[in-house]
C-alpha cells in the first residue's frame, strides 16, 4: 500500500512528520508523500525518520490555487524543498493566509464570538495557521460542538465569518512546482465543481502548461470516476497518483493508505512518478540520498 498525500501538523494534520512515518509502518505502507498545505517545513523531518528504515518517503507540497467556483489545490511531487524560488512564493501564500485569519478572528469578535489571534495560533503550533484551527478554538470555547458545525455556521463561505484569501493561478502553481524540479499534479479533481466537458477542457489547458498528472485515487472519488480520470491521463500523457488527504484526528473517518476501508491505490504508481520526473531531471542526482 501507497499514500501520496498527507498533512502532518505542520499545516493542519495532528500527527508530527515523524509520526506520520511511523504510522505508515504501523500500516505497513511502502510508499509515503508529505503534502502539506503552502509549506515544506516538515519535509527534513519527515525524510529524515524514513532514511534507511523506511517506508520510502517522498518530498511533496499542496499549494493553493485560485479557482471558482470550487477549490482547487496543485500537489507538488519531488520538490526540491530548499528551493529558494519555491519558499518565497509558499511565503507569500502564507503570508496572505495569515492576513485572512486575523480579519477572521476580528469578524467572529464583531459577531459576539471571544476568539484571540495568539490563542489560534498557539494552538495550531505549526508553520501554518488555517481555518481548521480556526474552527477548533470555536469548539475550544464551546460555541460549537465540531469543527464542521463551525464551518457550516460561521466559516465556509458565504458564512458570516468568512474572509476571502489570496491564491495564485494554477498555471502559477504548476510553474513554481516545476522550477523547483517537481513534479504537478492536479488534486481531487472533484472538488473543482466541474461538469465533464469542462474538466477535460481545464486539464488539456493545464497539461499544455506543464501539469504533469491527476490525483485519481482519492476517498471520495468513485470507481467510475477513478476509471474515467485514468482515461483522461492517457489522453493527455498525464500519470495519475493516488492519496487520501490523511489528517490524523482530523480526518473523520479516513485512515492513511485506505481512506474509509475501501480505497486501493495502485503500488506501482511510485515508479510511474519517478519516471516521469526522470524524464525532465536527467542527471539531477538530488533524491537518490533524500528517498534512500
């Protein structure tokens, strides 16, 4: 078993990035991608606990693409994560983040809500604050009784709290991605809220621009839908990876590597993504030490 997308709590998952290594042997997972949200901060860390023992582990990131009327996040495989262009941006993107949350929290207090900034950050404790922890403050304080009552009642948007945030286009994203020597991949592509016309439509546009897969296998992607995706990577000489956005306690209902009991992702999908990121780094030598 493989999982090619997780969030540890250096974005907005529980569990260390050395916690997530050694819950993938508890799991017995050969194959593991550190994806966290706009950030790399957990990736020395995280290969740092698999070298030599494993699961292989593979540096990664999710960076957030600017899209309507759904959500769209690029993932990032094989990242030089000490990339110097690659850190500004997640910077910028971070910075940006943190702006929202603050207007946030000023908007719950306009609304009647005691929510401090310091105390939100002090519980996120990690490089990046999100609404997640927005939300567990809420229930911190008893104003909610779950994280998904706070974002149906106050943070989603269109809710009373919410705050719009900055985001680059994803053709940005996949640039960013790819400068730094990774490779881009499309995430969950349900959630972009798109009918099938116009989804093969975006990804010929994004494969034209550099994108380099689709994340098919996905917890909430249906057989038929995984089986279609796969076609649509074979139309654009795309690879499909495969994840299921484990959180840790986060994730309601969803453990690494099989989702919610049923998801199966394909082992060989590792060496397709080394393939094809040999194909455009021919003599980077850059993985051999970190993924040992």
């Amino acid at each position: 078993m493989i999982d090619l997308h997780l969030h540890s709590s250096r974005s907005d998952g529980t569990l260390s990035p050395a916690g997530l290594v050694e819950r993938g042997r508890q799991m017995q997972l050969t194959a593991l991608a550190l994806t966290d949200h706009d950030t790399t901060a957990g990736l020395d860390e995280f290969l740092a606990a698999a070298n030599g023992t494993g699961p292989l582990a593979l540096p990664g990131v999710e960076i957030s693409a600017e899209w309507h009327p759904g959500t769209m996040h690029v993932l990032g495989y094989l990242v030089d994560h000490h990339s110097d262009a690659l850190e500004r941006t997640l910077v910028w993107i971070r910075q940006g983040r943190s702006a929202r949350n603050r207007q946030i929290c000023r908007r719950l207090n306009q609304l009647g809500y005691d929510i401090r900034w310091e105390d939100v950050a002090e519980l996120a404790g990690g490089d990046v604050v999100g609404r997640p922890h927005i939300a567990e403050a809420l229930v911190r304080r008893g104003y909610v009784a779950t994280v998904r009552e706070a974002f149906d009642n106050l943070l989603a948007e269109g809710r009373p709290a919410y705050v719009g945030r900055r985001r680059l286009p994803p053709e940005k994203c996949i640039d960013v991605i790819r400068a730094s020597g990774g490779l881009a991949v499309l995430a969950h592509p349900l959630t972009l809220d798109l009918e099938e016309s116009a989804l093969i439509k975006l990804v010929g546009e994004l494969a034209a621009r550099g994108l380099d897969g689709i994340e098919c296998y996905y917890p909430e992607h249906p057989q038929e839908y995984v089986a279609w995706l796969l076609r649509i990577c074979e139309r654009f000489d795309l690879i499909p990876t495969g994840g299921t956005d484990f959180h840790g306690d986060n994730s309601s209902g969803i453990e690494m590597g099989i989702g919610a009991g049923d998801l199966a992702i394909p082992d060989n999908l590792v060496d397709r993504l080394f393939s094809r990121w040999q194909r455009g780094n021919a003599g980077d030598n850059r993985l051999m030490a970190e993924t040992s």
